[in-house]
C-alpha cells in the first residue's frame, strides 16, 4: 500500500485523497481531481456543514458528491449539519405557530438562540478536530452513516 505524499499516513492504492488529512494523491488525483471539491479538506468540509442557515446546502453537495462518498467522518458532519438545521426549521415553522396560538411565544427566541449557540459550538469544535455527537440530532445521523455502509461505526 502506498503512504500519503503530504502526512505519511497509508492509504489505498486507488484512494484519490489521504483520509487523513486529505491530500490529494499523484495517481489516482488525476482521474477524480477534477471539480469545485477536489482541493476542499475533509476538515474544512465538515466545518462548512455547521455554517448557521447555510451549511445544510455544503451537507447537501458533500452527501451528493462522490469526492468524500468513502469518508465516514465528513458523512458523519454533513448529517448531524443537516438535521441540525432540520431542528431550526421544526422550531421555525413548525413550533413557533403553536406556541403563539397557546401564549408561550417568548419561548421561540430561546429555542432558536440555543440552535445557533449549538452550530457554534459546532463549528469551533470541528475546527478543532474533536468529534461531538449532538443527543438526538447525533444518533439520527451516526444511523444515517452506518445505513450507507456496512462499516464499524465513528
């Protein structure tokens, strides 16, 4: 098996990119480099999935495009991303109508403050490198990974 050019991690002799660090890799780059996300790191691909209110449409593009189809991690972020923001838009559309018909309005602000308080600290920890698995939104999405392979978990 050869080893990374960038990091030295082993990686499959057919990987277009390091799985570590994500590297684009002399033999098979050529066949996959091709593309708005062949220079993008897994990394900073899954830093843009918690981007508040538009980070579902980088979950949508990494979960639609073959370039980290193999990377269990980047799938990982770009599920908990999007449901994530599914949260937002239940509390958005979905809540808010009803607890203002019941008089609990003011409870809105606080439901949407804690979402954007939680992509935050999404963002600064997947800057990080640390992986957090939200209670309910990160159990939807280790799920949603474990589905589309029949690999070990995160």
């Amino acid at each position: 098996m050869p080893f990374c050019t960038h990091c030295g991690t082993q990686v499959q002799s057919t990987a277009a990119f390091c799985q570590s660090c994500g590297t684009a890799q002399p033999g098979a780059a050529a066949a996959a480099g091709i593309g708005p996300l062949a220079s993008l790191k897994p990394r900073n691909a899954s830093i843009l999935c918690y981007v508040p209110w538009i980070g579902w449409i980088m979950s949508l593009v990494i979960l639609s495009t073959a370039r980290f189809r193999a990377d269990r991690l980047v799938r990982f972020h770009a599920f908990q991303g999007l449901y994530l923001f599914v949260a937002w838009m239940i509390v958005d559309i979905a809540l808010e109508p009803v607890l203002r018909v019941s008089g609990l309005r003011r409870i809105i602000p606080i439901l949407e403050l804690g979402l954007v308080a939680t992509w935050i600290l999404m963002l600064v920890k997947t800057s990080a490198n640390e992986l957090i698995r939200l209670p309910i939104v990160g159990e939807m999405a280790d799920r949603s990974v474990n589905e589309q392979s029949n690999s070990r978990p995160l």
